[in-house]
C-alpha cells in the first residue's frame, strides 16, 4: 500500500498518528516516517497494523519485515 492508502485506512478506523506515537512513547513524525516509508520500525509498524486490523505485510508488502 502507498502512505495515502495507510493514512485513510487509520482515518476511516478512527485512528490518528499522533494516538498511535502517544501510546508507543515516540514523536509523532517517527509515525509520519513509517507510514511514508522513509523509515522502518517494526514496533510502530505493528502498531499501525493491530490499528487498521491488517497484517504488516498488507501493509507494507514490498519490504522486508525488520
């Protein structure tokens, strides 16, 4: 999926960034960054993906799972 694909599947969940990064104790760019692809973190990854109700690879299908 491309970031505007996560972006309005965390909308259409109810679920914003900011709450995402919040509960994992991170900025809410480190959140912005993953759900662009500029960066990899497992941990906000599966975040967002327990968030939208997706697996990881739904989500990012073209990576590596770090």
């Amino acid at each position: 999926m491309n970031s505007q694909e996560i972006k309005n599947l965390l909308k259409t969940n109810g679920v914003k960034q900011l709450n995402i990064a919040s509960s994992l104790g991170v900025s809410h760019v480190a959140v912005s960054l993953v759900v662009r692809n500029r960066a990899v973190s497992s941990r906000i990854r599966q975040a967002i993906a327990e968030a939208v109700n997706k697996p990881i690879s739904d989500l990012w299908p073209e990576q590596e799972q770090v």
